[in-house]
C-alpha cells in the first residue's frame, strides 16, 4: 500500500478484508463488506470491479454487479499507462467476470423460465412468494443444523486432543482419526490454471487482485 493516501489504504484494507471472507466461506458476510464499500462515493474503480465481482457471486442482483464489474475492468484497461504486468492480471479478471456474467445471464434466463412455467400453472406472484420464503426459512434451518453439527464435531475433536495429551504424559497410548488429524477449514489456495474450466463459483488467487489495487 506504498504511495496510497490514508484514504485509499482504508479502501484497500477494507477491499482485502471482503475477499478474505470469502476465501474463508463466509459468504454473507464478505457480500455485505463488499456492498458496505459501495457505497464509499470516493472509491476507485478497480476496487470497485473487485467487489461487483464478488457479488456477482451472490443469489441477489448478480447480472447487474456482473455487468458492472465488466464494464469497470473494461474501462480500467483501456488505460495507455498500464505495464504488460498489471494488463496480463487484468485480463484474467476481465475474462472472469464475463465467464460470471454468462453464467449469471443463463440463470436469470433459467429462473424467469421457471417462474412462467409456475405461474401458468395457476400459482400468484404472492403464493409464489410465500413458496420462496417458507423454503428459505427451511434452507436456513438446515444450515443453522448443519453448523450445529460442526460445533459438536469441533467439541469432539477438542476432547480427543485432550485425551492425547493426557496419555502422553500417563504413557497410555492414543491414536486420533484422521478426521481429527484434519484442520476442519479447507485449504483453498485460490489458483486457477489456464487450461483448467473455471467451476461455477471459484476464489481467486489474492495477487490477481493485489498487483492490482493500486490502478484507480
């Protein structure tokens, strides 16, 4: 962050902070940090792109924060004073965020299909809302089981490690599992090869970005 102003460094650390979520899964809230920066009046283009990108991975408005994120990268690049360092990363993020706004094109296509097709069956807009949130509601409950799940594991896990420390000293032993040998967050390494298709969801690798924030 050499040569930025208080100003802009805030942006940035703010900007890392909303990928840094969701390299980590948090999802919800690496969406809400990165419209939360939105809304900054003074932010620069590149940051952003970045976070119209990563909201065009999110379930709302995502054709809209896809569309944007094109056309800031698009603009950004057009730039005569950019080194072949800077454009090689920009490229990969400008086709990134037009493999985003296909695929998030398909889905809206898709979804609006769907919805004619449950309309003509005889269903209103407002049962259909009803539909929508009571499956909500059912989505949320399991995630909220599934995180209770994981908290029981991790309190498993916990006692275990305490039950090898104890043998150890008493000369008992004890072996652990290899579930609990495994740290339960995933090591996600962010990195794309070429030749490889991007998943519908991908990370990316946090240089991509970082070579990257100081272009305004």
């Amino acid at each position: 962050m050499i040569g930025l102003s208080p100003l802009a460094a805030t942006f940035d650390l703010r900007f890392r902070h909303a990928w840094q979520l969701c390299y980590d899964d948090k999802r919800e809230e690496a969406e809400t940090a990165a419209a939360a920066l939105l809304l900054e009046p003074r932010l620069g283009r590149f940051h952003q792109a970045g976070m119209h990108l990563l909201l065009a991975m999110s379930p709302d408005d995502y054709v809209e924060h896809a569309s944007e994120a094109v056309r800031l990268y698009t603009e950004i690049g057009n730039r005569q004073d950019m080194t072949d360092f800077k454009k090689t990363h920009l490229e990969k993020l400008l086709k990134d965020a037009n493999h985003l706004l296909n695929k998030a094109r398909e889905d809206q296509t898709r979804i609006d299909r769907e919805v004619q097709k449950i309309l003509a069956s005889g269903i209103t807009m407002d049962e259909l809302h009803d539909i929508q949130i009571k499956e909500m509601n059912q989505r949320l409950d399991a995630e909220d089981a599934d995180e209770a799940t994981a908290e029981g594991a991790d309190m498993e896990s916990q006692d275990a490690t305490g039950m090898t420390e104890d043998s150890q000293m008493t000369g008992i032993g004890s072996e652990r599992t290899e579930s609990q040998r495994t740290d339960s967050r995933r090591t996600m390494t962010g990195h794309i090869d070429d030749d490889e298709p991007l998943p519908e969801i991908f990370r990316y690798s946090k240089k991509d970005f970082y070579t990257l924030y100081f272009v305004q």
